[in-house]
C-alpha cells in the first residue's frame, strides 16, 4: 500500500468516526499538504490556501519548540483548539 493510499484510508477512517469533521489533512514535516480529504455536501470554513498558511505557521512553531527539547523533551503534539476549528499537530 502507498503512502497516498494510507493517508487515504487514515482520513476516511477520520472522517467516518466523527460527523463533525468537515475536513481533514496529512502535512510533511514542511507543512505542505500530502493529502486531503473534505466532506461532501459541506463547505469548508476555511478556504484551502488559507489552511495551507495556517499549516506552515504551525510546523514553524514546532520547529521552534524544538529548540528546548533537552530541557522539555521530544514534543509529541499540540492541539490548538478555537471555536469552529480543532487544529491537531503530532
């Protein structure tokens, strides 16, 4: 199975286990989107090229976190959490 057939199978699984999630991605380690899955019949809260900004903010704030890992270890996720959208980091 290829990596694009996992992340695939890992978002419909996603998608399947909670209604509420609209849209759903996988990311490299640069923030740029390997896959994407968005529901049907739903409209994205927050335009594409937009979460592609949001992404690479993100994977910048975990590269400077990782500066302090031997005094706080290994980072292991980051949830950031707001009213209409769940942004989880791992």
């Amino acid at each position: 199975m290829s990596f694009t057939e996992k992340y695939e199978k890992l978002l419909n699984m996603l998608m399947d286990f909670d209604d509420s999630i609209r849209f759903a991605a996988v990311c490299d380690k640069d923030g740029e989107i390997l896959w994407n899955s968005q529901r049907k019949g739903v409209k994205n809260i927050v335009l594409l090229d937009d979460t592609k900004k949001t992404l690479k903010r993100a994977v910048n704030a975990w590269h400077e976190r990782s500066t302090i890992t031997d005094k706080v270890g290994r980072g292991m996720y980051v949830i950031a959490a707001y009213e209409k959208v769940w942004i989880i980091h791992h």
